[in-house]
C-alpha cells in the first residue's frame, strides 16, 4: 500500500511538473519554490521576481493563480494585506487598547483656564466692534467674516490663538 502512495505521488509530481507550452520545469520549479517561501505573495509581484530570476516568461496571471490552486498555494482572495496590518490585528485581539493623546492634554487645560479667566469675551466685543466699523466704511464688501456668529468669531480666534 504504502509503495502505491509513493507512486502515486510521483505521478502526480510528473504531472505537475512536467514542462508547459507556456513555461518550462525550471520555471515552475522556481515558482514553486517561493510559493512555497512566501504564499502570501501576490501572484503579480510573483511573476516579476521569477522574471528576475528565470528571465521572460509567458504566463498570465491567471495561469499561475491555476497553479496555486493545483499546488495548494492559492492566497486568500482581496489585496494583500501590509506588514504592519498583521501587527495592528494582533494587538487589535486585546481586549481594551488605550492610547493616551498626551500630547493635547495640555491645550486642553489651557482652553479651560482661558474660559475662567473670560479674557476671550472681551476680545471677541472688540472683534465684533471692529467688524461694525468695516462693515460701516466699506458697505460693498462682502466676505464670511463679517457675517459670523459671535460663537463662530469665538471659536475661530481660539482655533487662532492656539495655532
């Protein structure tokens, strides 16, 4: 039985590797042989590395994505995933991930010191003051700062501010 196997599966390995007329032995062998390295490997950047390697070949995409499934090497069907993916999936398999944003902790508590103080409501009477008088010397001007909200104007020369 167990000599039948053995012939079996070199029949098959005779089968599989026999020369095509679009690629030779060697070219299917080398092309094995990184699927085998590397089956994620999309099928494109396959065949350019086996032109690299071999030199021209005539297969189609198609035909290697025959191969694979006749070898067993098929890729899972979508665009191939990047490196840092496979990282970001296994980290995502925790359970809570926190990410503290420092980094605006502090601008933070300077808006809500900013509020106490209720400096901003003067410069914003200011503002409004300004706007009038423009608005009143040049009565054909027309952009969306004069027509701002007193919320709006706030909000803006904070966004200023803080730049």
């Amino acid at each position: 039985m167990h000599a039948q196997e053995n012939t079996l599966s070199e029949e098959t390995n005779a089968r599989i590797f026999s020369p095509g007329r679009k690629i030779t032995v060697s070219q299917k062998l080398q092309m094995w042989q990184m699927l085998k390295e590397d089956p994620e490997c999309p099928t494109r950047l396959l065949i350019e590395k086996l032109i690299k390697i071999e030199g021209p070949v005539e297969i189609s995409i198609r035909h290697v994505n025959r191969y694979r499934k006749e070898w067993g090497l098929s890729r899972q069907k979508g665009r191939p995933q990047k490196s840092h993916s496979k990282e970001v999936g296994a980290q995502s398999k925790n359970l809570i991930v926190i990410r503290p944003n420092l980094t605006f902790v502090g601008m933070h508590l300077f808006d809500d010191w900013i509020e106490q103080q209720d400096v901003l409501s003067e410069v914003i009477v200011l503002l409004k003051e300004t706007i009038e008088n423009y608005k009143s010397s040049n009565p054909s001007d027309s952009f969306p700062l004069l027509n701002h909200k007193e919320d709006t104007l706030k909000c803006r020369f904070k966004a200023l501010l803080y730049a």
